[in-house]
C-alpha cells in the first residue's frame, strides 16, 4: 500500500514508518496538534492527497512521555476510527 511497516497495538493499526520517519494517525482534531507541533502529513502519492497520519512531533522523539502521550492519542483514533467501521 505504501511502501513502509505498520504499527499495531490492540490490533488496531495507529502507526507506520516509511522511509525512517514515524507517523501517527490523526483525525481531524488531533490534525490541529499535529499542526501546531510542526508535524507534516504522510503524502505519499503527493501532497494534494495526504494521508491521515503525521510525522511525530521532534520533540517527542527525545521525551519518552511525550512519544507516549502522542502515541495513546493516535490509538484512541484509531480506536474511534475501527468503532466507526462497525457500525457501518
């Protein structure tokens, strides 16, 4: 699909590293965040169609509890995300 490794926990899919660089999954209010920590969009079939994950914020690279509050947020939207599907 795109070419990386996919991250699962729970086995919910909330992750992937694509070309050494680690993406969390966001949603439309995580996106905000995303934005304001300087994060970038995973496009990998260019950038008029990003996918709905985003590069892990620099900081959190260096600061074990930030990684994991970011982490647990993409999990909770990829949590959200599969509930979603359910109900279809």
């Amino acid at each position: 699909m795109f070419g990386g490794v996919g991250v699962y926990a729970n086995g919910l899919f909330f992750a992937l590293i694509a070309d050494d660089v680690l993406y969390f999954k966001g949603d439309d209010a995580l996106k905000v965040a995303f934005e304001a920590a300087g994060s970038q969009a995973f496009a990998p079939f260019g950038h008029d169609k990003p996918m709905a994950y985003w590069t892990v914020p620099a900081e959190a690279l260096d600061d074990q509890e930030s990684l994991l509050d970011w982490a647990r947020q993409s999990l909770e939207v990829a949590a959200r995300a599969a509930a979603g599907k359910k109900k279809r």
